[in-house]
C-alpha cells in the first residue's frame, strides 16, 4: 500500500492523474475479460443445465454421424454438470439422461451401469419407469434375460398409468414369450389391449398375441418330400427339439439371421436338435444356387412348402416354430441368443 501509495503521489505531481486512472481501468477491464476467458459460461441452475442437455439428447436426428456428435456433446455437458451439481439427486438425474445418451450411441453395457448407479441413487419419481424400462432392455440385450423380466415389471409396478407402461407391456409380454411363459406374456397382452397405448405398439401386440395363441398347441402335422427326395413326416421327429423355419433366399432379414441359426444348429445338433428349412423360393433352382454357396446342412423342403406355410397361418417371413420333445409349439419368432437358450431349456427338460 506504501509503493501504491507513492506512486499515486508522484503521478498527481507530473500531472498524470487522468492517464494513471485510464491504465488501472484498463487492467481492471482486462482481468474481467481474462476472467471471462478462463471461466467460460457463468453457472447455470441445474434445472436449466438439465434442460439444454435434455434438448442436445433429444435433437431430431439429421444423420448418424452427427446425431454421434450430439450423444458425446451430450456426455461432455453431463460430466460438467456432476461436477458443478455434486447432490445425490442430481448425479441419479444425471446417470439416467448419460444413459439415454450411451444407447444413442449404441453402448449398452456403459448404459446398464448408467442406469443401475441412477436407480441406486434418489432418482426423481418422473424418471422412475423409464429408467427401469431402458434397464430391462439393455439387461436383455446383454443376455440377463430374468433379470431383464424383472426390471421390466419393476417399470410397470412403479406407475402402471404411466404414459410409457403400454411400450413395457408390449416389451415384457415378447420376453415372456421367449422365456416359454405364454400365460403371463397373454396376460401382459390382454392389459395392454384393454388400457390402449401408441398404435404401433397395439399393432405389435395384435401381432404378438396371434404368435402366442399358438404356444400349447400340437404343431400340424406335414409329410412333405426334401430336396435330396427323402420323404418325411413331422412325426418322424418326435423326441427331438425342432425348429421348422419358413424363409427364402430372397428376403434380406432370413439371411440376416442366418449366421445365428447356423451357430444354433452347430452346438446343439448332437444333442437332439433339427432344423427343417421351408424354402418359399420361387424356383428350386433358386434355392440350390443359394445352398451351394452357404453352410445350411440341415433339412430342406421346397415342394409344396407353400402348403405347409398355409397350414402353420404363415402371413410373412421369416417365421420360426420351436417344437418341443413332444411336437407342441413352445415359442414362435425367436432368434439369436434368445433361440439357444430356448433349445437349452428344452434339451434340458425331463
């Protein structure tokens, strides 16, 4: 204070006053522009912090890459915001929208731990079901298929007149339905029909429960001819697990599956596990040019398969009946990872 003291003396003695107070403003002006810089935006209340992330999430998509840029815009802000709002409830809020964000970006396994540290934590009551719905899908999506039921039903528990509780219905009654429980998935079915939802989701439902109705039922009987001339009869089958498959060449979605099922028939054909193809291949031809040049050694049918696919209500493809030891249907449509640990079940079953 002394040398500012003097300094402030020796400027009034030359005269300089006016140009001294011009310099001090000018650094003043300049420590709150570097200030500025340094600190970017001012805070914002987390409730408006929320919302601009909530909006950065939600941007209509434009195309893939930049809808990738949003998620990870959308994660960056998130790590500011924990940071600048460290209470318990933000940090739940916050794991939920990071969440939504990582399965934007398709990383389910960062996403079910998002959403298990925001369900640990004192998550907002309005966040609730949505949060247990996207934690029973990503539990599913990585194999956790009881599991998955179950945070599916915990969604519903927590507010049935939630606007989000007809999609959980639809979603829990598929996975009942792949885990061989046709009675509950009918149920889930009946509730969503009766209290309504979005319509593609009713149109799901309607779908669903025409698959269902078959489950139960003996599988109709066939004889049909195979393509190297065998002729056979489903009954020729019982005591093993079959999956009859109704497809063609040309339908992008049955050879998009085709690498599953031909990891399916691998592990389990030794225990008691066949596949009969019903190919709705326009000609023979066509599903010899296709055969000749893809790994599918197991059963074909080709003659009159259009006649069989009348019989089991085929209204597209593909479609898939798993039949048990017995010849009854115990799942329509499964696929992947879902359909081996159906024929696990099964093969297992005494």
């Amino acid at each position: 204070f002394q040398a500012e003291d003097g300094i402030r003396d020796l400027v009034r003695s030359r005269g300089l006053g006016d140009v001294y107070k011009r310099q001090r403003m000018k650094g003043i002006f300049a420590f709150v522009i570097l200030a500025t810089l340094v600190g970017a935006e001012p805070m914002l209340s987390s409730e408006e912090s929320l919302r601009r992330i909530t909006e950065v999430i939600e941007r209509p998509v434009r195309n893939s890459e930049m809808k990738a840029r949003d998620y990870q815009q959308a994660l960056t802000m998130l790590d500011r915001f924990a940071r600048d709002y460290p209470d318990a409830v933000s940090l739940a809020t916050a794991d939920f929208l990071r969440a939504n964000a990582y399965l934007g970006l398709g990383q389910t396994e960062y996403a079910q731990s998002s959403l298990e540290a925001a369900l640990a934590g004192p998550l907002p009551n309005d966040h609730l079901v949505v949060a247990n719905y996207l934690h029973g899908r990503t539990l599913l999506e990585n194999g956790q298929h009881n599991e998955g039921v179950t945070a599916l039903r915990r969604a519903i528990g927590s507010n049935p007149n939630h606007p989000a509780v007809a999609e959980v219905r639809f979603i829990l009654a598929y996975a009942l339905m792949e885990n061989l429980d046709a009675i509950e998935a009918q149920g889930q079915l009946d509730t969503l029909m009766a209290t309504g939802g979005p319509q593609w989701v009713l149109d799901g439902a309607a779908t669903l429960r025409k698959n269902l109705w078959w489950i139960g039922q003996a599988a109709p009987t066939f004889n049909a001819r195979t393509l190297d001339g065998r002729q056979i009869s489903l009954r020729d089958f019982e005591g093993r697990v079959v999956l009859i498959d109704f497809w063609a060449s040309w339908c992008p979605p049955c050879i998009a599956m085709l690498p599953d099922l031909q990891n399916v028939y691998a592990k389990y054909r030794t225990r008691g596990f066949e596949v009969i193809g019903m190919s709705l291949d326009r000609t023979r031809s066509d599903l010899f040019g296709f055969l000749r040049s893809n790994d599918m050694p197991w059963i074909h049918v080709h003659e009159n398969a259009e006649i069989v696919a009348d019989r089991y209500g085929v209204e597209g493809i593909p479609m898939t009946f798993l039949l048990d030891r017995r010849g009854t249907i115990a799942a329509v449509n499964l696929h992947g990872e879902r359909l081996a640990a159906a024929v696990e079940r099964l093969l297992s079953a005494r």
